[in-house]
C-alpha cells in the first residue's frame, strides 16, 4: 500500500504556508514603519541637541558673535523645521531675553529668542520624509498647557532657543519670548500616515528626550 498526501492535505498545508507569510510580511511591513518613525524621531532630537551645542559653544553665525541657536516649528509646514542662528536684533539694553547694560561688551549677545525668517537667520532647513510629520507641538507656561492642534490650537509657532552659557532653553510661541511668564517645557509629536507616534519633550533644564511617552 502506498502511502501519500491527499488533495485536502495538500491544501490545507498550503493555507498554513499562505497565512503564516502573511502573518510575517504584515508584521514586517509593521516594524519597518515604525523603526523609520522612530529613527526620525531620534534625527530631530539630535538636531535639537546640535542647536545646543552651537548656542552653548558660540559658533559664530555670520559676522554676529555670541548668537543662540534654534529650532523653529510651524504649524503651517508640519513637515519642515528650521534650524536657525538667533543673530537679530543686535544687543540691546531692551533685548526681550539676553538685556545688557552695555551692548558694546564681548559678551553681550544678539538675538530676541524667537525665528525672524527674513532676517538672515537661517542656517538649514529640514524636510521629513515617507509622509512622517510634526503633527503636534505644545508648551507649558504659566501652569497650563497650550498647543498647535490641541489644547485650545492657539500656537502657531515654536522656538527652541540655546544660548551661552547656560544650557537651559529660551521658548517662544508665536514669534515671541515672555520673560513674565516664559515656556518652561514643551512636546513634539511625530506622526506617520501608517499610524503610530512618537513624542520629543524639553525641559526648563534643558534635557532633550526622544522617548518621552506622550504630550499633554
């Protein structure tokens, strides 16, 4: 008597087959997507962390000594951010942020903490990729959170500002620093089209975390 498989056997081994290639390709496809938010993630930490380096090293923007650097996020262009030397105005006794008694000094420092587009500041502008967007962005003053697309959507704009000597970010909304009352955190939120987010947070102290686990 020979033994052998049957049509029903065969067909039903090659359902197993069928499924668990699915099962592989789909889970895949999953972790690939993911990984790639992830990594983007970490590109925009660490580019924040460059801006730090630059402001808190006093690399030279320009002719302008002493000047922070920034990141800009804009509500309107969700997948472009701005890295930016803060170089304008020049020092100033009325500077919103960095105010000196005499402007003349070498360590007086340039700059209002907030992104001037049209006054030479930027240094590079960044595009993300594979549809990966800042869908979110908030920050936290005066005891309450406000946002670009929660929380009241009243933000417009972010700045993330470094300046000598102290690594403790300046943060501006909408294009102005508060001294009375300033940002002191603030939360990126990265989405991709195939779902899934990923969270950047800033403290007062100037810690950078790309695994914070939500914004507000």
């Amino acid at each position: 008597m020979r033994a052998g498989f049957t049509l029903i056997e065969m067909l039903v081994v090659l359902a197993i087959i069928v499924i668990i290639t699915t099962i592989v390709i789909t889970s895949q496809g999953s972790f690939n997507r993911t990984l790639i938010l992830t990594n983007t993630t970490y590109d925009v930490a660490l580019t924040l962390r460059s801006a730090e380096s630059y402001g808190v090293g006093s690399r030279a923007a320009g002719g302008m000594v002493n000047a922070g650097y920034g990141l800009d996020f804009n509500r309107g262009t969700p997948t472009v951010f701005t890295l930016f030397a803060d170089a304008y105005p020049t020092p100033s006794s009325s500077s919103v942020c960095h105010p000196t008694s005499d402007p003349g000094a070498p360590d007086a420092k340039p700059g209002n903490c907030s992104y001037e587009s049209g006054s030479g500041e930027t240094v590079t502008s960044y595009t993300l990729g594979r549809g990966i967007s800042v869908n979110d962005f908030c920050a936290f003053s005066a005891g309450s959170w406000s946002c670009a697309n929660s929380h009241g959507s009243s933000l417009s704009t972010l700045d993330i500002v470094f300046s000598r000597p102290s690594p403790q970010p300046f943060m501006s909304v909408n294009g102005s620093y508060s001294p009375v009352f300033p940002v002191t955190a603030s939360c990126l939120a990265l989405t991709s089209p195939q779902g899934g987010a990923r969270f950047i947070s800033v403290s007062a102290t100037g810690e950078i975390s790309a695994t914070a686990t939500s914004c507000p």
